[in-house]
C-alpha cells in the first residue's frame, strides 16, 4: 500500500502512522549504524511479550522461585525457548544500544537540536540497567542472591538516609522474601515505562528529524531525504534478519554463554561465591565501583559515569557534529571505545593486584575523556572541510564551512 492510499482514509491515527512510519523524511545518506535504534525496539517488545509468558509461570517467593523457574525449563510447553528467548534478549537488548548510543557520540547527535532526544535516551539506558539488575535476581540462583545483597548495600554509604534505603529496599534487615517480591513487580512495571519514554524518544526525535553520518541539516528535503518506507523499512528488515541469525545463535546452540555458573546454584546465604559479578553489560560500571577505594565515593563514580552522558551536550564545545570531520575527535573516541572495553573485562576480574591497578587507570581515562578532553577538542581541534549538503559528497565536491556558509548567504 502506498503512503498516498493510507491518506485516503484520513483518520487521525492513521495518518499520525503515514506521517512517522511511511511519509516521514528520512536522510538519504544515513547508514547500517542507523538501524540499531529500530532493533532496539524490536528487542524492547521481545522482552515485554516473553517476560509476561513467564510472569505467568513464575512464582516470587524464596522458597519457590528457583524451583519455578526450573518448571519454566522442564514442564512448561516450549517455556525452555521462551526463557533462553528472554535471557538473552536482554544481551542482545543491551547490545544494540550500546551501539546505538556508540553511534550517537560518534556522530554528535547529542549536538543542538536534539539535546532534548539524547536526555530521554539517557533515562531510557538506566530505567533499562534497573530493570535488568532486578531480573538478575529473580531466577534465585547463588549470584542472584548476593548480587542483590552487595548491589543494595551500596545505597548504605549515602550519609543519614543510607541505611533507612536498604531496609525499604529489602523489606526487612537482609534480602529475603519482600525483596524479591518486590523486585519481581518492579521488573514487571517498569519495561511499560520504558515503551512510554521510547514513544516520547522517537516523537521527540521527529521533531528535529535525524542526524546523519555527515552530521548536516537538511537544506532540500527533495534531494536531501527519502521516505522511510519503503526505503528504510526494506534496509530496517535486512539489518533485522542479520541480527536475529546472530540471536538464534545463542539461544539454540549457546545459551548460558552470556550467564554465571553460579546462578544454576539456589541462593545460599550461608554461602557466599568467590566472586561476584553482575550481568556483562554492566560491568563497565561495577569496574567503576570497585576502582574507588571509598564506599561512597565508588558508588558516586558508578552512577557520575551514567550521569555524564546526560549533559554531553553541554560538554561538547565543537561547531562540527561528526567525527568524520573531526579526524582528532576521532582518535579520542576509539581511545574511549577500547578504554570501556577494558572497564569491562576488569569488571570480571577480581578486584585485587594489576586487575584493580588498571581499572583505575581506566576509570580516570573515563571521565578525563568528557570532562577535560572533549570540551578542550572543540576549542583546539583543527576539523576537515564541511560540505554544503547532504547530497554534496556523492555528487562532488566537499568546500570548507566557512566558504559553505558564504555561498548559503550569497545564494539568500
């Protein structure tokens, strides 16, 4: 059906659909990075549709939850495939936006006008790391329990109120019952606030329009944009199809890969792990903790290093959006891609001898990257020529921004 057709029923919310999911001006220059965002919606609504099949079989009470899920597994039609499906949805979940965001920095979508998009996005990523610490506790293995209790106990460093956090949090002096109740409802709620806020995240972004890989407005929608559908819908699909074979993958062939081994334990308080970790996507950020040696200091280190991608948009001093056109920048950027990198094995690692000793190495190139780095780079960076256009650098041609806006105000 074309996108002419759907107006012909003029009703309101179809034509809210033609005008975002048909007719809606998309760059015509934007690339395969660009479909990380719609895979991520995608994986949202994986997440959402498994995790109330599973709700329905799951059972939170401490006596009971481990074994509940191990009826999931064993008697539960197909309810084997639903959980590997939820699992490690939640990996591929995190995946996509992490490259997703990665593409964000990249291209300085954060940039003018978009900051209101970016700081939508940023709650979006912590409701999302909530959401998947709680699941993390409710299958009731040995890493669930622990790393809920060490997880917790982080909120006791903050001075007079700490402690009166954690018993709210547990329901009582230790995590038990009410916490995992607790947990499981939370867990439940919360992805429907995060489909609300994608909803305002996608409404707030087709407001501006989007970036693109030359990080240049749109100066003639005729030349510059194509209609999503069926262009970006067709290329939407191809990026779906690729990453859903990697999905497959784990979920038929390897899917505890991405898990501990200590979780197919049931919770034990009398015994605690060797070492506790939480899920890998978010070890960056538990490096970060575990690199301060102050409790309180580490866990305002943890949540500054989430924080901070909020206000990268007052961080970034540079005129010039895209790293194509910042070859410094661009240096930078793979420094920080590999220094998160190695936050996250360090997260796996003992905190103890060279393991800690690099993570703190790491943490302070972390912060040092926003909030000395990258202000300084846009007062000191010496960037390649902008061209006028979106269309420009396909049909030739590539003058500097400063001959590029004289040329827009003779031609005005």
């Amino acid at each position: 059906m074309s996108s002419t057709s759907l107006r012909i029923l003029n009703r309101p919310i179809v034509n809210i659909l033609n005008d975002h999911l048909i007719d809606y001006p998309t760059p015509i220059n934007i690339n395969y990075m660009w479909n990380f965002g719609s895979l991520a919606g995608i994986f949202l609504g994986v997440q959402i549709l498994t995790g109330i099949f599973l709700a329905m079989h799951y059972t939170p009470h401490v006596d009971l939850a481990f074994l509940s899920v191990e009826h999931i597994m064993r008697d539960v039609n197909n309810g084997w495939l639903i959980r590997y499906l939820h699992a490690n949805g939640a990996s591929m979940f995190f995946l996509v936006v992490y490259v997703h965001v990665g593409r964000g920095i990249y291209y300085g979508s954060y940039q003018k006008p978009r900051e209101f998009v970016w700081m939508v996005g940023v709650v979006v990523l912590i409701l999302m790391m909530a959401t998947a610490f709680m699941g993390y506790v409710l299958p009731w293995g040995q890493m669930s329990f622990w790393g809920a209790t060490v997880i917790t106990n982080l909120f006791s460093a903050i001075p007079l109120v700490g402690e009166g956090i954690v018993t709210w949090l547990w329901g009582g002096y230790s995590v038990d019952n009410p916490t995992l109740t607790r947990f499981f409802t939370l867990h439940y709620l919360i992805p429907f606030l995060i489909l609300g806020l994608v909803v305002l995240h996608i409404w707030a972004l087709h407001v501006p329009g989007n970036n693109n890989p030359v990080g240049i407005d749109i100066k003639k929608p005729s030349k510059d944009t194509v209609p999503f559908h069926p262009y970006i819908v067709i290329k939407d699909g191809f990026a779906l199809l690729m990453f859903m074979i990697v999905f497959a993958f784990f979920v038929f062939y390897s899917p505890n890969i991405l898990g501990h081994a200590d979780n197919y334990i049931e919770a034990n308080p009398m015994v605690t792990p060797a070492h506790i970790v939480p899920e890998w996507y978010l070890l960056p950020f538990y490096a970060i903790l575990r690199s301060v040696p102050d409790k309180l200091l580490g866990v305002v280190a943890m949540l500054s290093a989430i924080l901070i991608l909020a206000v990268l948009p007052w961080l970034d001093t540079s005129k010039i959006r895209s790293a194509v056109f910042r070859p410094l920048y661009k240096q930078f950027y793979w420094i920080l891609v590999a220094d998160v990198l190695i936050l996250g094995y360090m997260g796996a690692m003992p905190a103890e001898g060279l393991y800690l000793l690099i993570a703190r190495v790491a943490t302070a190139y972390y912060f040092l990257h926003f909030l000395v780095i990258l202000p300084v780079l846009g007062f000191k960076e010496k960037t390649l020529p902008v061209p006028l256009s979106i269309t420009e650098p396909v049909l030739g041609g590539a003058p500097n921004l400063a001959t590029a806006k004289n040329k827009e105000s003779i031609d005005k």
